[in-house]
C-alpha cells in the first residue's frame, strides 16, 4: 500500500513514517508539511491513500482534500488531526473525507489506513454519534428523500443515519430483523456504497449524486 503523509509537526511526520514503516505493509511514498504541498505529492505520486494532518500553516488540510477531490474525484483520503471539532468534522464529510481519526489514536491508523485502501470509510463510533446532531439544521432529515430508492428504502436510510441497530430499525419500521438486513443490502447495491458508515455519510451530505466518491 502506498502512502502519502503531510503534517506540518516534524515530530508527529517522523513518528507517523516510522510507526507505518516498520508495518511491513505500507510504503511512504512521500511527506510534505503543508496542503499545498499534499497536494503537490498527489498530483505527482497518486498513492493509494492520503493521510493529511487538518491544521497546517497556509492550505489547510481541508482546503487541500477540496482541491484535491476537485482534480480526482476517487482520491483516498484520511484526515489526522488533534481536534475533534464540529465545524472540521462536517467540513470532511461533506468534502469527501474517507475517514477522520484523531492522532491520539495511533494504534488506529494502520487499520483505518486499510480499510480506507479497501474502499471503506472510517469515522469513528464517536464521531458518528454526533452527525445526526451536526447536520440536523443544515442537511439530511426532512430535506428531501433519494429519487433512487422507495419511501420504504428512504425511510431506513434515515433510521441507519441517526445510528439504529438493525433490531431498532425492524421495531420502527414494524418490520423482521432479517427484512431490514435485505433492505439494507439492497440499497447498498442500488448506491454502490460498502456500508451502513458509508450509507449515513451518503445521508448527511445531502445525496451528492449517489455513489460516495
């Protein structure tokens, strides 16, 4: 796996090259400082995954994952940051972050890094139980309902974004558990999304076109 790590902290870019290094798994392809910079390594190296820091002097780590994904729409990226902050949290979904972590977290990296090459994405539990909350006043519920899928399909994709078991969505939806597994398979074929994490991302940024990019 090839990546490509830019963080403007010298220490925390050491430490991410050694740690990802020494996996035996993933090959630095290249390091930078600035967005400015990340951006440059993607446009020259195009590595499987970005891991960007968000807080960097200049181009922000979330201006870079815009200008990037405006040049290459199935870019990879992973945003590392030490902030679990609202307004970067919906800043990276809705721009198409594949995943947010915090750099506390380092023995979530390889893994997260993974299952982002994989095509998966990677918010974490909390960071998901706080979506339906950010984004209640500006997407998602009540805004309108996807044209590709029935009133019955929209109806759970609502319940899986507001982060309902399977169990909780079949007693809402006076439904069996294993009719809610097949609604749910269904309507991630229909989407081409992975997961329920995708279908709720796909949720909140407002049906941007059905395919999570």
């Amino acid at each position: 796996m090839r990546i490509a790590v830019a963080d403007d902290d010298p220490m925390i870019l050491m430490a991410l090259e050694t740690i990802l290094g020494a996996s035996g798994e993933v090959e630095i392809c290249g390091s930078g400082n600035s967005g400015a910079r990340a951006v440059e390594l993607y446009r020259e190296l195009r590595p499987d995954v970005l891991l960007m820091d968000i807080r960097m002097e200049g181009m922000s780590g979330l201006e870079a994952l815009e200008t990037i994904l405006g040049e290459f729409p199935h870019a990879r990226i992973l945003l590392l940051t030490t902030f679990l902050d609202d307004e970067y949290i919906i800043r990276a979904i809705r721009g198409g972050a594949r995943g947010y972590l915090l750099k506390q977290d380092y023995a979530s990296i390889l893994p997260a890094l993974r299952a982002v090459e994989s095509g998966q994405t990677v918010f974490g539990s909390e960071i998901m139980g706080r979506i339906p909350d950010l984004f209640g006043q500006t997407a998602g519920r009540g805004e309108g309902k996807s044209p590709e899928l029935s009133d019955r399909e929209n109806e759970l994709v609502s319940l899986v974004a507001e982060g309902l078991s399977n169990r909780e969505i079949a007693g809402r939806m006076c439904l069996g558990e294993g009719t809610v597994r097949n609604y749910l398979s269904s309507v991630l074929d229909k989407l081409g999304l992975r997961d329920r994490t995708q279908l709720a991302v796909w949720y909140y940024r407002g049906f941007r076109g059905g395919e999570l990019r």
